[in-house]
C-alpha cells in the first residue's frame, strides 16, 4: 500500500517514515503498552491505519521535521556552491558542452543499433537472395559480408548502450537524496536533526497512534478516523424529496362544489297547448 501523502512531509523523507512504522510494528510485542497486537488488530491493519493517518502522525514532529528539512537544505545548497550535484559552480561552459555531449552521446546510442540493425538486415537479405540466384556472384558474397558486419556493430551498440544505462542507473543512485541522508559523511547538526525528528516522530506521533489504535474498541484498517470518537464522524446522506400533497386535515378550508348543467329539454306539449 502507498503512503498517503502528508503537505509537510516530502516526498523523499516518504520511505523513511515508512521504515520507522515498520520497525514500530516489527518490535511491538517489546513494549508493554503494544501488547494488544495481535488480539483484535494485527501489524498489517494498524500499518494501513498509520499510512492513511500519515498526515496526522506526522504533526506531532512537525517542528523537528522543519529543522531537520532546513539543516539539510542548507548543506545542499553548500554542495552545490562547490560545484557538487549540478551547482551553480557547473554551470559554466564547461556543463553546457558535458550537457551536448550528453545528448549527442544518448541520440548516437539510440540511433545506431537501429540503423545498424537495418542495414544488417537488408545486406543478409539481399546478399542471400544473390547467392540463391547465382552463387557465383561475387556481389552477393560482399553484401552477405557486410551484412554481418553491421550486425555485429549493431550487437555492439547494443550492449555499449546497456551498459550506459547500468552506469547512468549506479551513479543517480548513489547521488540521490535518500542515498545521501545514509551516507557517513553528513555534518554533525544535519545528523542530529535527523536524529531528533525519527525519535519524535516516533515518541510523539507512531506510538500514542498504535496505542490509540489498539485501545478503540470500535477500531478498524478502513472504519476509523484517527484520533477522533466514531460518534464525532459527520454523516454525510440524502433523503428523498418530500413530493406529499398539501395538509387535507381539519385545518383545511372547504373544497367547491360543482353541479352538472340541467340539459333538460323544453317544454313541448300538444297542439291544444300552443303558447299564447
């Protein structure tokens, strides 16, 4: 499961609170107060519980975080004003024609083994339809040859080009942000900073959370808001609207009367009753 993302944790200081929650939970059942693991939660649930709440948790450390995050920018931007990991010292004349040379080294790469590839191809091709229709020709004997050549500049670009990407692979890694944080030679108030934020967000902010975690009854990997009573949730739902009539009770006035017309026919009587 991927860590949801904290707005005052970096991205790149992501594993390390990662492994910090792993090492918690790994050595629970040392510490008293953990010793519900287990029981009703094991480690993977209180993990996804901790990674959803990562935002939470790591606002208990939040004052040794920005320390730490200032002390380390500050030594990058000192590497960097060496001439160390792109700085502004590299970027002279000397970085510009390194950068083109980059470039011109990556497209020769690509393109070669492709074009390299095709050649290959075509020659073998039309060498051996030579040799096929004439196998004493000697033009279809030098294609044939060529097209081996190029084959083998092909496989050698090829393995030229893993080889540089193995190269490219090792030396990012190695210069990376989390590669430098492990290295050795970080300054002293750099390694206490770093060393101050883990034990707070470890004292702080992943312990009183395991323990708020396993001492909830009602707590669950997906069903529980840290650090917050189920009761204080807020519902979120929809009723249907209300379509009723309007109030026929007593209250209501009374309703018009209506009377079919009187369609009678008039009055036709006899003869002897004419109409004066």
């Amino acid at each position: 499961m991927q860590m949801t993302s904290a707005p005052h944790l970096l991205a790149e200081d992501g594993p390390e609170y990662e492994r910090i929650l792993g090492d918690a939970l790994r050595h629970a059942h040392e510490r008293p107060d953990l010793e519900g693991v287990g029981d009703r939660l094991n480690t993977e649930q209180l993990r996804t519980m901790a990674l959803s709440a990562t935002a939470l948790i790591t606002a208990a450390a939040a004052t040794e975080y920005e320390h730490y995050v200032k002390a380390r920018a500050e030594l990058r931007r000192a590497a960097a004003a060496e001439g160390i990991d792109g700085g502004p010292a590299a970027d002279g004349p000397q970085s510009t024609a390194a950068g083109s040379g980059a470039g011109i080294g990556a497209v020769i790469a690509v393109l070669t083994p492709l074009l390299a590839g095709s050649a290959a191809v075509i020659f073998l091709l039309v060498g051996y339809l030579l040799k096929a229709v004439n196998p004493s020709l000697p033009f279809g004997r030098s294609m044939v040859a060529a097209g081996w050549f190029f084959a083998a500049v092909a496989a050698a670009a090829i393995l030229v080009a893993a080889i540089g990407l193995l190269v490219t692979a090792l030396r990012n890694g190695a210069t990376s942000p989390a590669a430098e944080d492990e290295g050795q030679e970080l300054p002293e108030d750099v390694a206490r900073a770093r060393e101050a934020w883990r034990h707070a967000l470890l004292e702080r902010g992943i312990l009183p959370f395991l323990r708020d975690a396993l001492a909830d009854p009602t707590a669950g990997p997906a069903a529980r808001t840290p650090h917050r009573s189920p009761h204080r949730i807020p519902k979120v739902g929809y009723s249907r609207p209300d379509f009723s009539g309007p109030d026929d009770g007593p209250a209501a006035g009374p309703r018009p009367t209506f009377t079919s017309p009187d369609f009678t026919s008039p009055d036709f009587g006899g003869p002897e009753h004419r109409p004066d």
